[in-house]
C-alpha cells in the first residue's frame, strides 16, 4: 500500500499546479473579457466579434451545401421541364398534323422561345460561375459542370 501513496504523493504536486494554472487562466480570461467591455463597444469587442466570426465561418459552411443543393435541383428541375414540354409539343404538333388541324403556330413558338431563352440564360450563368463560358453545349455538359462545381 505504501507504494500507492509515493505514486500521489508525486503527482499531487503536478495536479495542484495543474489546478492553480487552470484557475490563474481562468482568473485572466475574466479580467480581460471585463477590461475588453470597458474599452470596447458591445459591437467592437474583439472578443465577442472572434466568437461571431467562428460562427459565421460555420453558418457558411452550412449555407454552401445548402446552395449546391438548391443550384442542382433547380438544374433537375428544368431538365425535367425541357423533356416534358418539349416531349409533350412535339406529340401534339404530331397529333394536329395527323388530323390536318394547324393550330395558331405563333403564339405558340413565342413561348416556346421564351421558355428556351430562360434556359439559355441559366446555361449562361451556371458555365460563367463555373468558369466555362466558351463552349456551346446541351444540358448533359451543363450538368456535368454543375457536377464538377459542386464536388
């Protein structure tokens, strides 16, 4: 037994160090965190802003994962909109055709140019964020540009 208290006696000099170390640190974080709220303004105080900068740092983390997410269903969702709308004209063009009835043409390809347009801008914007802006291509590159910006 006598074995036993050599081995604390030993380390109870190196725990009490330990201890008062600790509680000096802790003694200095206090007076500091009080002098830092005297010199500072709330909004100033560097130690309060080093805690909100760690915690924007995280929030971002989050927010960009939330944005990859966002950016490639948006790109699923219209490759979805392109293949059904396009599917489904071509099908009627196919059936009026078939029963010799020429709708108004016009109002029609109007909007069809219009929805194509505001794919084209997409496509646009996603190879300009992507650093891609040179290459014509269709919605399988897009996505693979997509791909590779989000990995």
């Amino acid at each position: 037994m006598g074995h036993v208290s050599e081995h604390h006696e030993a380390t109870d000099g190196l725990v009490k160090l330990l201890t008062k170390a600790n509680h000096d640190l802790t003694v200095v974080q206090h007076r500091v965190e009080r002098e830092f709220q005297q010199i500072y303004p709330d909004n100033a105080n560097p130690m309060k802003l080093v805690s909100r900068i760690k915690k924007i740092q995280e929030e971002l983390a989050t927010l960009e994962d939330q944005c990859r997410e966002l950016l490639s269903a948006k790109q699923d969702l219209i490759d979805k909109a392109r293949t059904t709308l396009v599917g489904n004209r071509n099908q009627l063009q196919r059936m009026e055709a078939s029963m010799g009835v020429f709708a108004d043409a016009d109002s029609d390809d109007s909007a069809f140019a219009n929805f194509n347009q505001v794919i084209d801008e997409w496509t646009v914007q996603v190879r300009s964020k992507t650093g891609d802006e040179n290459r014509e291509s269709d919605s399988e590159d897009i996505n693979q540009l997509l791909f590779s910006a989000i990995v």
